[in-house]
C-alpha cells in the first residue's frame, strides 16, 4: 500500500514509501499529517543536480516523501507549502500488488 497527499486536486505534495497493510499505510497518513507542521520532523537532501526532503515521525522512521526540486530555495518553498497544506490535503491510497494477501 502507498498513499500520497495531494492539494488542489493534483499537486502532490508528500507520498510514502510501500507499506504491507492497508492499516500500517492509514497510520502513516496520520502520522505524516500530526508531523509535518513541525520543521524538527523534516530532513533535507542534496546532491549536484537536486534537492529533496522528508518528514519524519517521533522515532525518526520516515512517514513522508517530498517532490524533488531544482535548488534549496525550491525545496524550501514546497516545505512551506505542505507545512500549511497536509492538513486539508486530499488522500489517495492505492495498492502496490506487493501487500500480503
């Protein structure tokens, strides 16, 4: 199971890595909503040609994954955005075929 969070109908904003149960992937929505305002639950990443983040629960385990952008300033301008947004922003779950039956 997977889940993104969208705003606007169709930015994403944050999506998951797979998880095995539909109820480990609700939890991690509501983990990512609870954690996101919060900047000491983010980590940013960087390498020659992009800039990416995450969002982390209380254990440090990551809960949520960011788009890629094209510099710092970018990446911190969509932190901004899902900081004010995760709350009000439209879930999709889908399967990923890899769940245990």
């Amino acid at each position: 199971w997977i889940f993104q969070l969208k705003i606007g109908g169709h930015q994403v904003v944050l999506h998951s890595n797979t998880y095995r149960t539909l109820a480990g992937c609700l939890n991690g929505v509501e983990s990512c909503r609870e954690h996101s305002p919060y900047d000491r639950f983010y980590g940013r990443g960087e390498d020659q040609v992009r800039f990416t983040f995450h969002v982390m629960a209380s254990n440090n385990r990551i809960i949520g994954l960011g788009c890629v952008s094209a510099s710092a300033a970018e990446r911190e301008i969509a932190i901004g955005l899902v900081k004010r947004c995760v709350q009000d922003a439209r879930t999709l779950i889908a399967r990923t075929g890899d769940e245990k039956k």
